[in-house]
C-alpha cells in the first residue's frame, strides 16, 4: 500500500535554492511538468471534476489551476494519465485569451516522456502510470509568479465485474504531493434504466445520495489529500436488496473478501417492517439545564417519526426508573401526542441507576416476537445507584436482550460516563454506540441517528456462503437492513472458486432469501483496500477485547502484527518506528509530542538527513491523531494550518530539535496504553469513538503511520539492512540486481508490471519475482542489464 513520502532528498533537483522549493510542492494528476529539470511540477492551487455516467458510459470535465512560484516566465507540458481506451473531447487552456489544442500521445513515446519525469524526481511512487495512455500539451508562456488554469474532458467505458460497475478517477503521482493547496471538488453523477444499488466508495468518504434509477456521490475538501485514486463502485438491477461481492487474493495467502448488500430506494410503507421501540432516557441530575431540554427535543422528532404499525415505550431513570406505560402501544396519533406531552413534562433528578433502567424498558416490550425489538439508550453518566459493576450490568444486558432478540442503540452525552460499559452493551447486542460532545449537538445527531434505525426491511440478518472456506468475517452478528443503509461485510477465504451466497432475513411477509453465485478469484490484486479495510476492522476488535478483558500477550501480539502492516494507529503502534539501530528519532525540523486526547494536530514527518534509502517518516496530511497516544515525533500542520518541515522562503533552514531521549519514548508509549484503558472521562469517550470507526470502517482514507513494515502485493515488506524486503525472499534465492530508476529498472518494470506496488515503496527494494529468485533495486545496482537475463530471471 502507498504512501505519501516527504522525506526523500531529490538528488538531482536539491542544486539549487529553487529547485529545494520544488520539491515540497504539491503535484498530482495531471502534471505540468516545466521543460527546464531543474524546475519541478508546478504547484495544484484547485483541482475540479465533474463526471457523469450514464449506464457504462463516462464523460469526466476536469479543471485546474497551478501555480508557477518562480520569477521565470516557464514552458511545460501538461501530462494527464487517460483510462484504458479514453477518448479526449475538449482541451483548453488560455494565455493571453488564446486557445491552445493538446493530442494523445503514441504509448512509447508517452513511456519515454514519463520515464523522464520519474528519473528526474526519483521518486518511485510515480511508477504508477509508466504504461498509461497520456494526454499531452504543451503550455507556452506561464507568467512569473503567474497562474495557468487547464480544462480537460474525456470519455470512455467504465469497468464492470462481477455485477459491480467501477468509475476510477487518476490522483495519486508524486509521492511528495500530499494535498491541493486550496480545494478539490468532485462529482460524479449516475444514471441508469435500473436501480442503483450498492453505491460505495472504498477509498475516500463521499456523501451520496441514491434516488431509484439516478445517484450522486460528492467530495470538497480544501487542503485535500492527493495520495490515492478515487474509485466508486455500484450495482444495477431491480432486486428487492442487491448483493455483490469483491474479492482480492495474491500468492499462498488467504484471500480477503468484502460483500456489499443494499435495499432498493423504493420500498414501499407496507413492505417496511413494523418495529418495536424502548426509549430508554437518563433524567438523572446531572442532565439539568441545557441538556434536559435537548433530549426532549431530540426525543420528541424521534416519537414523529414513528411509523402507524410500530410501537413503543418510554422509560425514565435517575436514582430509579419509572415507565410511561407498563407495556407497549401503537404510534397512532393520539398515543403520540400523550407521550409528547409526557416528555415535555420530564425533570432531572437524582443518581444514574442503569441496572433498573435496562430491566424495566425490557419489560415494557409487548407485541409480535416478529416484529424488530430496538432499545435506544440514552445517558450522560456511570451507573451510581443500584447494581453498578460493570460485568453484571453487562449479563443483564445480554440475559434481557437475548431472551427478546433485541437490538441496544446507545447514545452517550457528554464524557463523564462509563464508555467501556456502553460500547460493550451495545456492540454485544446488536446494536452501535454514538457519543455526542455536548447539548448543542445532541438533537441534530439523535434525529440522524434514529433516522438510520427507523425503517428496517430485513432484520435478522443471516449470511451463508457455500463452496469456499470463509471466517474472520466483520461484523460478527449482521442485525438488520435498513432503508437507505448498506450492508458491508469483510472477512478472509481459502480455498479460491465458484461459491453460492445467501443472505436471507424477516419481511412483514415472511422470510426472504437472496441468493447470488459469485467467484472468489485466486491471484487477483485488483481491489487492494479490502485487506486494509478487514485489518482495521479486527485490529478494532481485538482492541475492544483489551479494553473489556485486559491485555494479554496474545492480543497485543495480534494488534501489534496487524497495525504495524497495515499502518493502523493504535495504542500499541501509533509511534515512529525506528531504524535499525537507533536509539532515538533522527532530527527533524519540527516536533511535538501528540497526546492521546489531541484530534487536532497532524501532517508530514521531514527528516532533512534521511538518505534515499531511509523508511518512510511520514504521516500523511491526512491523518487526524484521534488516538494521538504517542504517534511519534511529528513535523506536521499546525493547528493554523501551517505545514512543518517546509523551508523558510529565504531558504534557510530551522536548527533541528534536539530528538528525545529514549526513556521520555517509552514513558509517553505507557502513559497512552494506561490511557486507552481508562473506562470513564475524556480519554475513554475519545477512544471508544476511535474504535467504533475501526470496527465499522468502510474505506481506507484513514490515519497512517510509518512503521517498519509496510504492505504491498498483499505481503509484508519489513525495513531491514537498508531495503524493504518481501517476506517471500528467502536467503538462499537467486537475486539480479537493478539500480532504481535506471533503464533495467524501467525494463523490469514493463516486463512485470505486477510488481509496481512494492517498487513504489523505496528505492532500495527486495521483491520475490517467484520460486527462488528476488529481485533487488538499489541505488547502487548496475544501470544496464543484459534483456535476455532480465527475461529470463522475471518470468513468471
């Protein structure tokens, strides 16, 4: 997996004072690329895409504007990577109201111009697109200090495999191009002659929205993060629920798979199912003022909501609890505006007794054992009164929800509450947690909430998949579908094939099945975030397991592994990995010791000394250190958006901070472990908030760290001796040695492009080509390699 890479010196463009400036610049697809190398791509000010789709076909207008921060009047070329089989229709650019025409350039010249361009810069992540199809033009004169803005509009087919249609938009190049330096907007716009379904990106958060036969997906960011490319997948047809299914599997390792289920927009009143609802409500003391009146609001439009075939109850607790009514009644509207009326008169008071409260809302649950039961809790505090040990309280969540098969929906208020104890009721019962910060955001975010949870069309999930060997499956128990949500689930397979899935769950009419054949493919790379987004998802897992039960080595080895593969923040990994070696961070210019609370601090780690063989030290812009924990020693944005390790404008560079001594390393590692642990106040809500977006996440634009271990080709690259090296390699294989960005590299590279991922990951690599034999990129190997060796040796 890429990531963005700041700390590499450029040899050939560090000559000078500008060509220093160049290379903290921000780049990204396309480049304008100046003629004179001792200039490096111009800096992206905005980045703008529109994109429509109707059924397979995509038009993609493209503008952007860059900034040329020299006092030379420049000429560039403008270089775009098209999809497969693209066709440009319009180009343009102005300079002094003239318009300029581009061409698509023949592939080997494309090939040559861009093998240019990675030589220049040494950076391996622009391998990338070496065997794109590229969009040339030539940009005469860019002004001193001047901008140059460029539209561009292509079309071409987009992707469809296995039920599912693909719309990839090109971003990532330049590893040193972490973000615009203002704002990046994208649209993409679908439409169809059968309903969408499934419509998902798993590479960056989008808001979407689908409407029957039409869908939109959006993203606006200013300062936005430029190190992946944007893919948004969806299905079509006229089921009831669409299911599909991803799949990613490389060498003898366990694939990874990724099932996507979705209701149809349309569902009809008679075709939701009627629910049961306890709302279960804390008016102890502590929820006077504000926050008392909040609650009304937030729980008065969730009574509007109410469907006419649900019913409900309302429970109240402080130091005791007290029904409205003893059992259930129906949403008609008279019973509505009573409870209204109940609620308006409700008056904080007293302790927090939670035992109570959870075993009298149970007992109001009245009606069809058919119908969904959902309790929606909410509170502000720790249980203070009645049976409060948090293992007991936890039984008696189970024993009541069980016996009812139940969902818990909790809803925190504030910090000063018991999160281990909610996140487990919860998690363990079907349900999910939401933490609110305080009485200002308590009724927006309930009414969204409750929204989510309030039209199911098929509950009690249950998924059944024949003919591959499937387990480690995220969520453990599905719950319910629900109009407007979707379904995602993760989880590992041996034994690659053909495969029936079943995913079947209770309808007002019954149970229903939905069945679909599907292959999960063997020696397939194609969807790379499934492993990362499975690993986040059991990396949550285990961390709630540490919580609840404590550590133990089995755990933290497990998280440790995981994390430090995949990058993940956690309390066991979310510091800088050293060098072989060291015995502390190498200097850097910048530093700040980010604690467990801080969601605020981030940004990229430059290391002025490192070598080009050096591990990555970066956290990427944009990671948000919710965990904070110890996350290393970082040069990273201020909290007024400043950018740490960038050179003064006079090109003088700060004194380097003095590094800290390895004893303050592994007190402040400590201090955030004992942190996380923490069931009650800030540290606790922070980190319960931390891994409920582990164990539901559902794309992989989250934090990164630098670690000794990287993946790439869905294997372990470990930072040993200089090179990351493949766990494949063995020390009795054969190796050939390339020198990196050298023509044998290039040659490599177009004989097996497969290997691009790990290449990309430094420019001293070990990579096992196959049985026996690793192939080694330094930067010390020959240049030149006789063709038929090189064949020979990379076959696969």
């Amino acid at each position: 997996m890429r990531r963005a890479f700041s700390g590499r010196l450029l040899p050939v463009l560090l000559t000078s004072l500008l060509a220093l400036a160049a290379s903290e610049r921000a780049a990204a697809i396309g480049l304008l690329v100046p003629t004179d190398p001792s200039v490096g791509p111009l800096q992206l000010v905005s980045h703008r895409v529109e994109a429509k789709v109707v059924e397979r076909g995509a038009v993609t207008t493209v503008t952007q504007e860059f900034q040329n921060n020299t006092d030379r009047q420049l000429e560039a070329t403008y270089l775009f990577p098209l999809p497969k089989g693209a066709a440009i229709d319009e180009f343009a650019l102005w300079m002094n109201g003239k318009r300029e025409t581009g061409k698509v350039m023949e592939r080997a010249r494309a090939r040559a111009i861009y093998e240019s361009i990675v030589r220049r810069a040494r950076d391996p992540g622009l391998i990338e697109y070496v065997d794109a199809e590229m969009f040339e033009a030539r940009v005469f004169p860019i002004p001193p200090r001047g901008k140059q803005k460029i539209e561009l509009k292509y079309s071409h087919v987009v992707d469809y495999e296995g039920g599912l249609a693909r719309y990839v938009y090109p971003m990532k190049t330049d590893q040193r191009a972490t973000q615009t330096l203002q704002d990046f907007t994208l649209t993409v716009r679908i439409e169809s002659r059968a309903a969408i379904k499934n419509f998902y990106s798993p590479t960056h958060k989008m808001a979407t929205n689908v409407r029957g036969k039409g869908a939109v997906a959006s993203i606006e960011k200013n300062a936005f993060s430029l190190a992946d490319d944007l893919s948004l997948y969806w299905q079509v047809n006229d089921e009831d629920v669409g299911v599909s299914v991803l799949s990613y599997q490389e060498g003898d390792e366990p694939g990874y798979f990724m099932l996507l289920a979705s209701p149809k927009d349309g569902f009809r009143d008679n075709e939701i199912i009627g629910k049961r609802v306890a709302f279960v409500v804390d008016t102890s003391g502590s929820m006077e003022g504000e926050k008392m009146e909040a609650t009304k609001r937030a729980l008065d439009q969730c009574l509007s909501k109410l469907g006419e075939d649900d019913l409900f109850s309302i429970v109240t607790f402080g130091g005791y609890a007290e029904a409205w009514k003893d059992k259930m009644v129906s949403a008609s509207k008279a019973n509505i505006e009573a409870a209204r009326a109940h609620v308006r008169k409700l008056e904080p008071l007293g302790g927090t007794n939670i035992d109570e409260a959870l075993r009298l809302g149970f007992s109001t649950a009245s009606g069809s054992d058919k119908a969904p039961l959902m309790m929606v809790f909410m509170t502000d505090g720790r249980p203070t009164v009645g049976d409060t040990d948090v293992q007991h309280l936890l039984a008696l969540a189970d024993k009541e929800r069980g016996a009812r098969s139940a969902r818990l929906f909790v809803l925190g208020v504030g910090e000063d509450l018991n999160a281990v104890l909610l996140d487990k009721m919860s998690s363990a019962n079907g349900g999910s947690a939401l933490y609110l910060k305080g009485s200002a955001a308590l009724e927006p975010e309930v009414a969204a909430f409750y929204e989510k949870i309030s039209h199911p069309v098929l509950a009690d999930l249950k998924l059944d998949i024949s003919g591959v060997t499937t387990y480690g499956a995220h969520p453990r128990a599905l719950g319910d579908l629900f109009k407007g949500q979707q379904l995602v689930v993760v989880g590992r397979y041996r034994n690659p094939g053909k495969a029936r899935i079943k995913l079947a769950g209770t309808t007002p009419k019954g149970t229903r099945a939905f069945e679909l054949d599907a292959t999960f493919l063997g020696n397939s790379t194609e969807h790379a975030f499934i492993p990362r987004i499975w690993a986040q998802r059991q990396v949550g897992m285990l961390l709630d397991e540490i919580r609840v039960k404590g550590e133990s080595p089995g755990l933290v080895a497990e998280v440790t592994q995981l994390a430090t593969r995949f990058g993940i923040v956690t309390p066991y990994t979310s510091y800088l990995v050293l060098e072989p070696g060291m015995d502390a961070p190498p200097p850097v210019t910048r530093r700040t010791m980010i604690d467990f609370e801080d969601d605020e601090i981030r940004g990229d780690l430059v290391r002025p000394d490192a070598s080009p063989a050096s591990p990555r030290a970066e956290a990427p812009a944009e990671s948000r250190d919710g965990f904070g924990i110890f996350d290393g020693i970082f040069g990273g944005a201020d909290k007024k958006g400043g950018r740490g390790g960038s050179a003064p404008a006079t090109g003088a560079s700060p004194p380097p901070a003095a590094p800290p001594k390895p004893a303050d390393i592994e007190k402040a590692k400590k201090d955030a472990r004992e942190r996380f642990k923490n069931a009650e106040g800030e540290s606790a809500v922070s980190a319960a908030k931390e891994l409920g977006a582990l164990k539901t996440s559902t794309t992989v634009d989250g934090k990164r760290v630098a670690t000794t271990v990287l993946s790439a080709l869905g294997r372990a690259f470990t930072f040993n001796g200089g090179y990351y090296v493949d766990e494949r390699c063995k020390p009795a294989d054969k190796t050939l040695e390339v020198k990196a960005f050298s023509d044998a590299y290039f040659k490599a590279l177009k004989l097996r492009p497969d290997l691009k991922a790990a290449l990309a990951l430094g420019e001293q690599v070990k990579v096992s080509v196959g049985a026996g034999r690793t192939l080694v990129v330094s930067t010390k190997g020959p240049d030149k390699v006789d063709e038929s060796v090189l064949t020979t040796f990379l076959k696969k």
